[in-house]
C-alpha cells in the first residue's frame, strides 16, 4: 500500500538496482551466494510495467538502461502499486527500487495512484522502495518515509 498527499502527477524510477550502485537492469553484481540470494547474477529483462491503483503501463527497456521511468496521474489517498520486469520467456519479477517524486499537483489528476507501503509528500522525492517479490512480501522503505497502514 502507498499514501500520495495530493492529487498529481507522480513520476515511478522503476530500477533493479539502487541509484547509488548505478548498473543496468540486465547487469549482475558481486556478491556471496547465500540463502536465495544468488549474488546479483545478470538477467535478461525486455519489459517493464507498472501498475498503480486502476491505471496500468508498460515499456520495453532499451538496452543498457538503468532504469525505466512512468508517469501517472494519482488521486491522494492510499492505494496499490505493482510492478513486473519481464523477460524472455515470461519470467517476471518485481523492480527492487521504485523511487517516486511528484511532478505536478493538480485537481484533475484521474484515476490513477503512487507505490507500495509508502507514503508520497506532495512535494519531491519519497526516496527509495525496494521490494524482494509481491509474492513474498517483504520490502523496505527509508526511515523518512511514512508507512500507510495495511
């Protein structure tokens, strides 16, 4: 669930990896191989979608992209948010960082919301989401961020 504070045009950064670790969506990283976590091993990824509240959009992601980038317009309150990025074959999991900003306020925002257990200020940036699979249900939010209730 995400809280948005006014109704506008929100922008979701959908990402695999974190801004600060700056590799493609396809990329792998270094890393241990421990429990599921198989070390950031690359992946071939061609779509990304979104889906908040009703409204729903997908991209393909151009080769070498860090991230993919959509803009909805978000009634205030508290809504859902999913995400899928897809690749050949049909294999589909959720972006690990979603960041959102708001971009516009406006009355006439339609029918649309902003991302998962988090909460929008009307003005800026939320900071980072990151999520491990919806089927899972486990993520993270930045202590500045405040959680709606589920």
């Amino acid at each position: 669930m995400i809280e948005a504070a006014a109704d506008g045009r929100y922008e979701f950064e959908l990402r695999r990896w974190p801004r600060e670790i700056d590799k493609p969506i396809t990329e792998g990283i270094p890393g241990e191989v421990k429990d599921w976590y198989t070390g950031g091993r690359a992946m071939d990824r061609r779509t990304a979608r979104i889906k908040v509240g009703d409204a729903e959009q997908t991209r393909e992601i151009p080769e070498g992209a860090k991230s993919v980038t959509f803009t909805l317009a978000v009634k205030a309150g508290v809504t859902h948010m999913q995400t899928w990025l897809t690749g050949d074959g049909g294999l589909e999991l959720g972006a690990y960082y979603v960041y959102a900003r708001s971009v516009g306020l406006s009355p006439e925002a339609g029918p649309a919301s902003p991302p998962c257990g988090s909460y929008i200020p009307s003005g800026g940036e939320f900071g980072t989401s990151s999520f491990r699979n919806s089927s899972q249900g486990t993520h993270r939010t930045p202590p500045t961020i405040r959680r709606s209730d589920p």
